[in-house]
C-alpha cells in the first residue's frame, strides 16, 4: 500500500481530470451504480481493481484479453473502460482503435507499469481520460473513472427527429 497522499499520475489533459473534486481529504461523489469494464492480463491487477472499484459503488466487470472482451458478447456496454497499455495479443491501444472503429464513445483510461513516451502520446490523441502509471494511488484511479463518467455524461447522443 502506498502512503496516503502519494501519487504515481501521469494524468492526461482534460480539464475536469485537472481541475477534478479531490482536494485534500475531501472524498469523491460518482454516479452510484456505474459498470466498469477493466481489461488487463494481470489477473492481481483485475482482482484488486474490482475490488477497489466495487467498494466505490460501482459495478464491475473484468477481462483478462482485449479478445476476451471482444468475444464476450456482452450486451450491457460499459460506462468507463479501464485498459491496461501492454497486453498479450491484441494491446491496449489496439483495443482502444477497435472499440473507436465500432462506434464506441465509451471513455477509456489506461494503466500501465510501463514508461512509454510513444504510448502515451497515442493515448491522447485518441482522447483518453488518462494515462496512469503503475503503481497509482486509489484516489488516482477514482478520479480518473469520474471524470470518465462525467465525459460521456456530456457526450452528444444521436437523437431521431424525425418524428416517428
């Protein structure tokens, strides 16, 4: 466990993650009930993360592969993605591209235990919430998923006006 107020973060632009509601011990308000899906092929890395993002309300789903995810045939669609960088098979980033081809809005943020200057750069391109670096503090990671349920709350929808 790191000590309280450490913070390994390597956090990404967007303003609400910059500017977000932790300040000092105050504590984070997400929506209740929020599905997370985590992928990364540390099966630790998964159990920790459920755990951590169960405790904070939220309903969580994990998968070992970017493929695992593909072919799971899940029909209730996340409402953050938690994506690890580096993966057997098909990579974070390449998930990410995957989910973007399909029509996916869906905010991502990815982990890694990795220094990848290249990867990071590519992240943000891509408009992920953020980029932290094994390993974060819990408060890193919370922060991150609010901001991420936050983005797609204010993301458009495709709205039918055509009156039928």
């Amino acid at each position: 466990m790191l000590p309280q107020g450490t913070v390994y973060l390597d956090a990404i632009s967007v303003d609400a993650f910059a500017q977000g509601p932790l300040r000092g011990n105050m504590c984070i308000v997400v929506e209740s009930g929020a599905m997370i899906f985590v992928v990364d092929d540390d099966l630790s890395v998964r159990k920790a993360l459920k755990r951590l993002l169960s405790s904070a309300g939220f309903k969580v789903e994990t998968f070992g592969s970017a493929e695992e995810l593909l072919t799971s045939g899940r029909q209730e669609l996340p409402d953050v993605f938690v994506i690890d960088v580096r993966m057997p098979g098909l990579s974070g980033l390449d998930l990410q591209k995957a989910l973007t081809a399909s029509g996916s809005r869906i905010p991502v943020i990815f982990i890694t235990a990795y220094r990848d200057d290249q990867a990071r750069a590519l992240a943000k391109e891509a408009g992920a919430v953020a980029f932290l670096h094994k390993p974060f503090d819990d408060r890193a990671l919370l922060e991150a998923v609010e901001t991420g349920i936050t983005r797609k709350a204010f993301e458009p929808r495709d709205v039918d006006h055509s009156g039928q």
